[in-house]
C-alpha cells in the first residue's frame, strides 16, 4: 500500500535553518517534540501559529533536493551528460539498464506520498488556528496545496499515472487499495488546484522568507506539467492545442514581469537571493557540493563523483555561435576548449582550467587522474572531465567555505525554453520563439547570439534542445527531456565517451575513447516501474507497461 513516512505522533521537526532561510524561529519546547500531538500544533489559542507554520514549513523539506541525492550522485550521471566516477554506482543503472521494480535507483514514491500526507494533515487541522492576520490563513493553505501539486507532478513525471487521494487523510494503519488515475486525469487536479491556489498567493516575498511558494512559482510549476504534458510520450497524436496551452502557460509567468535573467550566469547557482530563481529547495550555507564534486587532486579531500561527457562538451558551441563540427566555427581539435561558450567552463572541468589557486591535470598520470584513463573504475574521473557547475570558489585548496546551495528547482530560462519549446510546436519558428531563446543565448555572451533566420519547426526544435542541454545542464533536466521527447532510445544506445590527454614533453594529445557502454529498452524504460512493495501491497495498482 501507499506508505506515508509522516509522523503519525505528528512530530514537528524544528529545522532552525536547513529548509528556509525563515525557519529560524525558537521552538516552544513544552515537552519533547517527539510527543507533540496535534492539539498543540494546531493550537486553537495560538494566534501566531507558531507550531502549525514550522509544520508547514516542515512540508517544504519533501522538495526536490537535486545535487547528489541518488546514492551519492546526481540523477544526470544516469543519463548521456555524464557518468559516475563509480563504476558500479547506482545512478548508472538507468543507462546501463540495469534498474527494475525491486532495484529503483530513484524511488521516491513514498517520499513524495508522504508530502501529500503532510499536506492533507495540514489542511485538515489548520481551521483550529485563530491566525490573527489577515490573509495569511489563505496563503497557507495555498503553500500547502501547490506543494503537494508539485509532489504528484513529480510522481507522474515518473511513474504517469498515480493514484489521486484528494484531501482525506488516512490512519496510520488503514489498509489502502487506490487504482491510478490516468496521466491527463493527474494533470487535470495538478493544474486546477495551481490555479486555484495562485490568487492567495504573495508574487514575492521579503529576504528572509526567500524561498517559500509564490504565485509565480504556481505559474510556472503549472506551464512545466503542461510542457511535458504536450511532450511526446504523454502526446503521441502531437495535438497542437496542448502545445498551445503549454505556451500560453509558460507566457503568462514572462508576462508577471517578476523574473529576469541574472547578469552572471553562475549568479543563480550560488547567490540565494536573485532575480532568476523561481522555486528552490533552500538549504543552509554548506559545502557538500564542492566535497563531492570538485577535482579529485585537491589536497583538501573532494571526491569528483560527477563525470560529464565527452557528448555533453561537445554540445557547446564557440564564441561564434557555431557548433565545433561547423564550417567556420573556430574550434582548434588541439585546444579544444579555447574560444568555447563560457558555459562550458561554468559547467565542466576540463584540463588547464584554473581552480582554487591550481591548474587542473586530467591527463593521463596528472593529479586529478593519476591512475590514467582506463586504469581504475572509482576515485578518480572516467571522462578526463569534473563537473563544476554549483560549486562555490570559497575557501582554498586544503580547506572548505561554505556556500549558498539552494538547488534551483524552476528558474527563468527554463521558463524561457519551455515557452520557446512549445510555441514552436504549436506554431513554427516565429519571431516569439526567436526572441525567447536568443535571451537565453544573449546572457551566456555568444556573439552572435542570434539564430539563423528561416529556421523550420524541425531547425527550431533541435536548437531549443540543444539550448536546453546546456543552460540547464545537471540541473535534474535531461533525465526527464530525452524521456518525454521519446530519444533515450537514440542517445542511451551505444558508448559513451570521455576524453584522453597525454603529455608528452610540453605537449598535450587529446584522443575521444569510449567510457561506458549504455543500452536502454524503449519498450518500457520510459515509465519507472511501480515499486514491488507497492504492487503486491496495494491491489489496485497496475503494473506499467512490460515490467515484471
């Protein structure tokens, strides 16, 4: 059966910091808060909610935490960006096809039904709460309700169809027997309960409330499920007015004016508070990103789990807005990452790139491959690549600083690429989608960051995707895009590749070699499996498609 993870007793988990930056309140701390029972977190004589609100605020910790959350690594390391620095690492088993309904790298099914729960419970008690300010019963609720909008779109991103629970709240030992609701019927509650939440909700809120659900974030949580709804795993007949409402959505948070593009790229990665985030998991100051991903010769300790790949590298263009394989595009085979997108160096290391005061050596004997390409399958990168995007420039070589990791769950450009995906669907390459991506292309400083003119529909659709591997690249984005635009057959078929440098003398050669053989079945890894416990638990689940 659905298992809620939730705290039956209901224990209220004081999270001073580690969620919201808000959370920061004294817990009142009567008795331990392991026997806290609802009577005192829906306190019918406390005007402040004091209880109630950090309950919510609890609710929010169900938020997609991205960075390195699936055993250790990120989910892209799954996918044809990057790989892991452990061969036998879980997160490989989506491109090695190696997951199934007992092995589920990602199951996050009872995670993501313990967050409805929570907000099922809330909305159930929160009546008893005397708040005495005016409105803010109203916008709770409405926190409440899009955040477990955002958990079921999670689910159905994964899994389609799930089953829909509506507002009861079951006991902890009743004994649930729900069929799942058919994909459209799943997106149909998500997007009427955003748009019924949006209006209570504040378009922003003061510093120290960064982080918490806003109108825009509704808006836009609600043009993302109608993009992959339009997609063509969930839209196989590509009927154009689900494109069309897909960018109408992703329209109308442009035109909140709320957000714009950070002037610096890598500004929205480490500044807490800026003007691209839409949604974030925010998460105390720390430095486990940068322990976990930085160059593996750092004397401090970092243990370069992420690998891009050399097909991720090779998606960014030069300076002249060329891909490497194009006429006139500058790229030099024997320096291949001068004159690139600066994307690239925000996002990979590479060789002779500069990092806390050294030079990085990924050739073949250098500190951060010692062992060479091909001579170990953990501690040290495959690719003869480290990931670098997220990672603060704090500290020094042999010790950590913190910095601000709010993963960025929904942020303008990829707003901007969804209204340029779907428009383009529903009506070619007009000058809306131009303009949509060229802002993209614009603030990455690529000169000139115009496209060609006279782009088809297929033109446009394949720079949209390219446009999209690479602004959002490890962002929890390309896991999903090559599943609802139905090409993980094409792309997780075959090898993937990483690069070998050798040095010989002063001079350095740079040979493509394979990393990973990658195979994945269309006939069903499209959907996850529902997992196994659930299945013979819950008799009303069906199993999807050609999974045992």
């Amino acid at each position: 059966m659905i298992r809620h993870k939730v705290i039956y007793s209901l224990l209220v988990v004081a999270i001073s910091g580690s969620v919201m930056v808000s959370c920061q309140k004294n817990m009142i701390e009567k008795e331990p808060l392991e026997n806290a029972d609802e009577e005192l977190v829906f306190d019918r004589l406390d005007s402040m909610g004091v209880y109630a609100e950090q309950f919510l605020y609890n609710t929010y910790n169900q938020l997609p935490k991205g960075y390195n959350r699936v055993s250790g690594n990120i989910l892209d390391a799954g996918t044809d960006d990057a790989v892991p620095n452990g061969a036998n690492d879980q997160v490989q088993y989506f491109s090695t096809s190696q997951w199934n309904t007992f092995n589920l790298p990602d199951n996050v099914w009872n995670d993501y039904y313990a967050g409805i729960r929570k907000v099922n419970l809330f909305l159930s008690k929160i009546d008893r709460v005397p708040l005495r300010i005016p409105g803010l019963m109203d916008q709770w609720k409405a926190e409440a309700r899009v955040l477990r909008a955002m958990f079921y779109f999670e689910l159905t991103k994964r899994w389609g169809g799930v089953p829909l629970i509506g507002d009861k709240v079951f006991d902890k030992d009743e004994k649930i027997s729900l069929s799942q609701a058919s994909y459209d019927d799943c997106v149909d509650y998500i997007t009427k309960e955003l748009d019924a939440a949006a209006p209570a909700l504040p378009p922003a809120y003061a510093t120290a409330y960064f982080g918490r659900i806003t109108r825009g974030a509704a808006m836009a949580i609600k043009a993302r499920i109608l993009l992959y709804a339009a997609s063509p795993l969930n839209n196989p007949q590509d009927t154009r007015a689900k494109w069309d409402t897909a960018a109408k959505a992703a329209l109308a948070v442009m035109n909140t004016k709320t957000y714009t593009l950070t002037a610096a790229f890598n500004d929205v990665f480490i500044v807490r508070k800026n003007t691209e985030t839409i949604l974030a998991y925010m998460a105390a100051p720390n430095s486990t990103v940068e322990a976990n991903n930085g160059p593996v010769g750092t004397p401090r300790g970092d243990k370069g789990k992420t690998n891009p790949t050399q097909e991720l590298v090779d998606e960014f263009e030069t300076l002249t807005g060329k891909m490497i394989s194009e006429t006139g595009s500058g790229y030099d085979p024997n320096n291949p990452y001068t004159n690139r997108d600066p994307r690239l160096a925000a996002t990979v290391f590479y060789n002779g790139m500069s990092w806390l005061g050294r030079t990085v050596q990924t050739y073949d004997g250098g500190i951060d491959r010692p062992a060479g390409y091909g001579n170990t399958n953990a501690g040290e990168t495959r690719t003869g690549y480290y990931m670098r995007k997220f990672l603060g420039t704090g500290g020094g070589s042999s010790s950590y600083a913190n910095a601000e990791h709010c993963f960025p769950i929904i942020r303008y450009a990829e707003i901007l690429l969804d209204y340029a995906e779907a428009k383009n669907e529903a009506d070619g390459a007009v000058a809306e989608v131009y303009a949509a991506v060229e802002l993209v292309r614009q603030r990455a400083k690529l000169n000139p960051f115009k496209l060609p003119v006279g782009l088809t529909k297929e033109q446009m659709r394949a720079r949209i995707r390219h446009e999209r591997r690479v602004e959002l690249a490890f962002e929890e984005h390309r896991h999903w895009d090559i599943r609802r635009w139905k090409i993980a057959e094409n792309v997780l078929n075959g090898s993937l590749h990483g690069i070998q440098i050798k040095l010989n003398g002063a001079a350095l050669s740079y040979t493509v070699v394979p990393v990973q053989t990658v195979t994945f079945d269309k006939s069903k890894m499209y959907l996850y499996p529902f997992p196994y416990s659930e299945v013979i638990t819950n008799k009303g689940i069906v199993q999807n498609a050609n999974w045992e």
